[in-house]
C-alpha cells in the first residue's frame, strides 16, 4: 500500500489538490529543487490542512513560502516547540498561518500545517531544497523526486503523533484527480551524454551545440504513482574537483555561513586487482514482513520481493569464501537466526542454510528490525573476522533515529551495507544505518535487481581494507581550512568521496591556487590524489555549497527529538538557525497578519480519495464501504501486523491483476525454469559441481552423454562438470554476470588446484561438447 503527496485535514481528509510542478536545476552532481503544490478551496468554510510529503534524506530543505491569493507569505525558521506555540497563537487570533516540520520519528518524511485556508482561496505552496546526487555503478547521476510515502509499521514503543499514521480514503491510481509536472536542467562543463528516466519524458533538448547543458520534461499524463528518477550521463564523471563559494562577511566571526566554503571531490583509483579477503564474519538481515510479499515495482510483471530476496540470499551464500563465518537473520515483528551463532562456511553448513532459504516466506507480520540488530551485535566477535552485516528491507519502519544509533553505537566492530527495497523505502533508514557504520546504500527500484546489487556490494566488502587516510591543504600564506566533514575511516573503489570545509583567514588579492592531497595506504602500497584549484571563492545566492555542508554535519549530530545526546542538541540547534536548514529542533513558521477573521467554531474538514496501489499482501486493516464487492473508497490503519490478500475481495476486482495473481499462486513453486538459479543453487561450498541429473537438466544435456564425453584421463567427473558449468555460465549467463563472478571464480580457484596443467585440455574438450562459442581466452590459463 502506498502514499502520495497530498493536503491533509487533521483528521487525515484531503484538501482539493490540482496538480504539482516542480523545477529542478541540475549542475554537475548537486541539484536545486523547487516543488509547487497548487491547492484550492472551493468549500463555503475555512479549512485546516496539513501538508504531508516524503523527502530524500540528503536533502537541505532551505526555503518554504505560501502564495495565497496573491500574497506571497515566506516562512521563519524557529526552534520547533516556539515555531508551534506562534502557529496555534496565530490560528486562535484569526491569521493564517503556515507551519513546516520534520516527522518526529524519521528526517526524510516532513510536514505542514496549513492554517484557515478561507473560502474560495487558492493556496501554492513551495519548498525549495538542495541535495548531492549519488553516483551509481555504472557512472550515472541519480536524481530522484520522492512520491511514494509506504505506511510505517506502528509497533508499541513508536511514537504516537507520527504524520505517517494516517487514514484516509483511497481509490485506484487511474482515478488520481491531480498531475505532476517536472521540468530539469541539466548542466556539466565535461558535457551531457544522455538522460534516462523510469517515466516517460520529452527528447531531451540540448541547449547548445557543444551539449553542455540540457533540458528535460516529464511527459503529460503521469500520475505519480511511483517516484521519479532521472539517471543523467555525463562524458566524465571521475574528474575530481574543488568548488569555493563566498560566505556572508558580514556575519559573526566564527559561524559557519560567514566564511567561504570548498566541497571537494575525489574519485579515488583503488586498483580492481587485489586479491579478496577469505576472512570475515557475514551476516545477511533479510527484512520478512507482509510487504516483503509486494512486487518490486508497481508494474503487473515484475518478481515478487521476496522472491527476488530467495535468489538474492542463494547467490551471496554461493559466493562466500571458504574459511569465513555466516548468519542469515529474519525479521518482521519477531525474527529468527538460521544459527543460534555464526558458523564458519562449510559445505553442510551452506547446505543447512540453503535449505532454509528455498523455504522463506513474507510471514513474519510488522517490520521491527532493532531488536535482531540488537542480537547481532551482543554475539561475540570471531578474532580475525571482521563483522560484515548486510540490512535489506523495504524500510517500513517508525523507530528510525533509534536503529540509526544502535548501529552508531556499535560502528567500530561492523560495517553494515544496506539496501532499500522497491518504492518508497526510507531513505533516512537506509542511508543513515550504512553512515553510521562506514558501509554503503543502495535503492532497489523500477528495473533493477536486488540480486546485481547485492553482489557488487559483497565484491566490494571483500576487497582489502583502505587505511592510513588523510587529508592535506596547501593553500596561500595567511589561509587555512577547516574540515566540517566527519573525519573519513573508509574509501571502497568506484566510490566518490565529497569532503566539505571552510576556509578561514584573508583570501588572496591576485588570482592564485590552492591544492588538496588525499592520501591512503592499501596493503602497504600509498596511494595520493591531488586536485589544484583558484582560489577565488564564487558567489551564489543560495549559499549551496554552505547549505550541504550545514547538513552534512547535522547529519552526524541530529538523531532526532528522543535520540540525540544532549551534548549535541545545542549545537543542531544552532547550526540548523545559523545555515537555514530545517532540523529535527526547528521548523519554517510563516504567519499573515493580514487575515484577521475570527473562526467560527472548528475549521472544516473535507475528504477526497488517495491514490491507491495494491502491491499484493502488504500488512494492512482495509475496511471496505461497499458491500456490493465493488470499489468505492477505503480506509486502512496499520494496527494489524498481517493480513492476506483473500480478505480483500473488493479490492482485487478493480486493482489486483491476474498476473499477480498467478504470481502468489506460484510462489512456493521454488525456481521454477530459472536454469541459473538453478545452476548456481548446486555448486558446492568449495567452488564445484558435481556430474549428476540436475547438472544434466540445466545443461540441457542427457546424463550419459556427459559421462561418455567425459575426458576421464584429465580430470575426475567433479572437475568435468565444474568447467562444464563454467563454460555454460560464461555462454548463457553473461548478461548477469555481476551476480555470478564471485562464485565463478571461486570455481576456476578450484579447478586450477584440481585440474593443474591438464586445464587447457578440459577447457576445450567441454567447449567442443557443449558446441559453445566461448573464447577459451577468458579463462586465462
């Protein structure tokens, strides 16, 4: 069940909302968003409303204003208890007044409050925020427009005024009565290759001939039934740089936005060739609530979560190192270890594990994922294996900031790797849990697959660790900087590293430059990068470059009302004030004096029906009002942990396709004619396969006839049908061959050990039978 963006009455009752614009400008990896939500009025009483909308965790919301009526009305930041003392003040002296906060249990879901919107009023709504966008594998900028807001799972010790527990009415997305627009420009000196989207967009027009800046629309018609994510190519992206933007000199001696500011970029080259590490402790925490039972995307076709989550665990578990330890966790509103410990990674112990796998279910109701984290980390450690905890889950849960320290707490013995599970997954979750322990995030959404992305995730916790990290500035005489960045423990390959600081002291008179030196040492070899930069700071009216640090840092100090230390409460406070960011202790307050109008008894509420996705059996109470088994409207509250798809007739006659349908009709059939999957899920531990009728079925080859090709004077039976797996990986397999590298070379390990000098021999016995195409070359002999 999903959320979208929308004007809510305090009981949770839409306000008419007409249709969404939104600008974004896009230059180089950091983008600039200005979202417009156009509502109107056209009841005969005044209204209180409350605005609700899911936010990217990195973003820095800086500016929120109201034009109503033609009055623009721009709102202070304050701290938060004042900001709603002067909100209830104003509505109870007859003003309209404006009140944007943070939800209380997680910084990427905001809200506002929207007080006497008077009869036949038209209220837009801006907010504008910054944010760095992440750069993906395969060299792409990843911007995302958040639309989809998931229930959170109420549990008992959450937080009773959360915005997310809401009820309202809902109705399928093809009846949305509102539209999104979207315009983007794009901008890079290195140039724009192209622009890819999951929704629909105009030909992407180039601004100039050299194709440095672009523009792009979102084209007529989308609903917003999905976030919206533009994936935008640059012609270089691993070029590092130093940008330095002007402060406000007139500022106090000593605050952040006085001074310039420098955000640096460095793509660090760790060389790909390393040997991997054979220790570790791994521990998989794979999420097993009812959502986990929704496709991954809202399109009819595509793999069920936890079926995507089945193969992902087989295809991890298959590429483990010999010699290391592994746990395999499941939770929802209770959990379960496949071992009361981790246990080191043998053939039965994998075997053990497998079996277990192949029978998850989405069973496990809610999603309260401290508790196992909490397990995990009073186990105790293994000497010479360093904890490598890996969180996939959906991120439907309300204790954010408290899973967030947990992990903080414990972040000298683990790494955590995260990844957020289809739309609308909590990026404040997801993010804040890989922060906190030196890991990494990933989003799995639309077309990508959880199995690809777990993958490179394992290859990269196996590459030796970087260590010896520094940070040098060489900069005129007279000129220091500051770092306002955390102090950085942890660089992974194909990682970009962004560090901000100011830069205190008198800046040069006469065009001069500046360098940075980013050093580390990786099995004993030092590595540096260095970038040279003018030292000229730029100006820019919205203060970007100040604005990100300003969140990177509160990012690191604001773990919410309930969570943060009290050493750092003052400081959030201040830095949130001092940069204009909101915060969990502050909020936009903006008040029209102007409108004076006593209100006569309550404001009004009014009802209209929310968009609605059904995602098969997510942990939902759906009370339908028609008993005629037709979709009319709906209401849901998330104080059941479960309930099945059977129990909601009337929704399935209007939303539940039949090929969903079929697909939780075959769920349990195992792999069904995934012939990799298949493969893959026969290796053995060390590397290999052995020569029996599931090999033959995949092969698509009789038993016998293996046996009679088998090169008995090379290699045993074991070592045939591990080249023959090979080879048939290699030659029907290579799309997904991120996902299966790791265990494959695990088995060409075996095999040089196996088969010595006779390799080459084999290798082309079983190209010659398997009649196949593959360059024996790859095997390098």
């Amino acid at each position: 069940m999903v959320h979208f963006y929308g004007l809510l009455t305090l009981q949770r009752e839409p306000v008419p909302l007409k249709s969404i614009s939104v600008s974004v400008s896009i230059y180089e990896f950091v983008a600039d968003v200005s979202a417009t939500l156009n509502y109107e009025n056209k009841e005969k009483v005044p209204l209180e409303a409350v605005f609700l909308f899911p936010m990217d965790e990195d973003s820095a919301v800086y500016s929120f204003e109201a034009l109503v009526d033609g009055k623009k009305i721009v709102a202070e930041l304050q701290d938060k208890m004042k900001a709603r003392t002067n909100y209830e003040k104003a509505i109870s002296q007859g003003h309209q007044a404006f009140l944007l906060e943070e939800d209380s249990s997680s910084r990427d879901v905001f809200s506002c409050n929207v007080g006497n919107l008077q009869p036949g009023s038209k209220a837009a709504v801006t907010l504008k925020y910054v944010q760095e966008l992440p750069l993906e594998t395969d060299g792409a900028l990843r911007f995302v427009l958040p639309a989809v807001l998931n229930p959170r799972y109420q549990f008992s010790g959450s937080s009773k005024d959360s915005c997310l527990n809401v009820k309202t009415p809902i109705i399928p997305v093809e009846d949305l009565p509102y539209t999104l627009s979207m315009v983007a420009t794009i901008d890079s000196k290195h140039g724009i290759e192209k622009v890819q989207s999951n929704c629909p967009l105009s030909p992407t027009e180039y601004l100039g001939e050299d194709k440095t800046s672009a523009q792009v629309s979102l084209a007529a018609g989308h609903k917003f039934d999905r976030d919206v994510e533009l994936l935008i190519y640059y012609s270089e992206v691993h070029t590092p740089s130093v940008v330095l933007e002007m402060g406000m000199p007139k500022m106090k001696p000593g605050r952040l936005m006085r001074d310039p500011s420098a955000m640096v970029s460095f793509y660090p080259n760790i060389p790909e060739d390393q040997p991997s590490n054979t220790c570790g402790e791994f521990v998989f925490l794979m999420d097993r609530s009812g959502s986990m039972q929704s496709p991954m995307s809202s399109r009819d076709t595509s793999q069920l979560r936890i079926q995507a989550a089945k193969e992902t665990l087989i295809l991890l578990l298959k590429s483990l190192p010999m010699g290391c330890y592994f746990n395999i966790y499941g939770f929802g509103s209770s959990y379960e270890a496949y071992f009361p410990k981790s246990v080191k990674y043998t053939q039965q112990t994998m075997e053990e594990a497998l079996g277990r796998v192949k029978l998850i279910q989405a069973n496990l109701g809610g999603t309260e994922i401290l508790a196992p984290l909490q397990n995990i980390y009073r186990g105790p450690s293994i000497p010479g294996h360093p904890l490598q905890l890996f969180v996939f889950t959906d991120g439907e849960v309300t204790d954010t900031f408290s899973v967030i320290k947990e992990v903080r707490i414990n972040r000298q013995k683990h790494r955590c790797f995260s990844f957020g599970i289809g739309e609308g997954a909590s990026t404040s979750l997801i993010k804040g849990i890989a922060r906190a322990s030196g890991g990494t995030s990933e989003f799995i959404t639309g077309k990508d697959r959880m199995q690809s992305k777990a993958l490179r995730t394992l290859k990269r916790s196996l590459q030796p660790v970087v260590e010896d990290v520094s940070l040098s500035w060489h900069l005129p005489s007279g000129l220091s900087a500051k770092m306002l960045s955390p102090e950085q423990t942890v660089i992974f390959r194909g990682q970009r590293l962004i560090i901000y600081a100011q830069l205190t002291g008198r800046m040069p008179a006469a065009e001069t430059t500046g360098k940075v030196c980013l050093k580390y040492t990786l099995q004993g070899k030092t590595f540096e990068d260095k970038v040279t930069f003018p030292v000229q700071p730029k100006p820019d009216v919205n203060f970007t470059i100040h604005r990100l640090a300003a969140k990177s840092l509160l990012q690191t100090k604001d773990m919410g009302l309930r969570d943060t230390p009290a050493s750092d409460k003052k400081d959030a406070l201040n830095l949130s004030l001092e940069s204009g960011i909101i915060s969990s202790f502050t909020a936009f307050i903006a008040i029209n004096k102007e409108l004076n109008k006593p209100v006569q008894g309550p404001l009004a509420h009014r009802d209209i029906p929310r968009p609605m996705l059904l995602r098969a059996s997510a942990p939902l109470k759906i009370r339908c009002q028609s008993g005629l088994g037709k979709l009319k409207a709906c209401s849901y509250s998330y104080d059941k942990p479960w309930m099945s798809l059977e129990k909601l007739p009337c929704l399935l006659e209007k939303t539940h396709s039949s090929t969903h349908r079929t697909n939780l009709e075959t769920y349990h059939a195992g792999f069904g004619e995934n012939h990799l999957v298949q493969l893959i899920y026969h290796q053995n531990a060390n590397g290999s396969w052995d020569l029996n009728e599931d090999l033959a079925k995949v092969l698509g080859v009789r038993l016998e006839e293996i046996t009679a090709a088998h090169p008995a004077e090379l290699v045993d039976s074991s070592g045939w049908a591990t080249i023959l797996a090979v080879i048939w990986l290699h030659g029907n397999g290579k799309d997904l061959k991120c996902e299966w590298e790791l265990l494959e070379r695990k088995a060409m390990a075996w095999m040089r050990v196996h088969a010595g000098s006779t390799m080459p021999l084999v290798v082309k016995a079983a190209i010659t039978f398997l009649k196949s195409s593959v360059d024996p070359a790859i095997f390098a002999f």
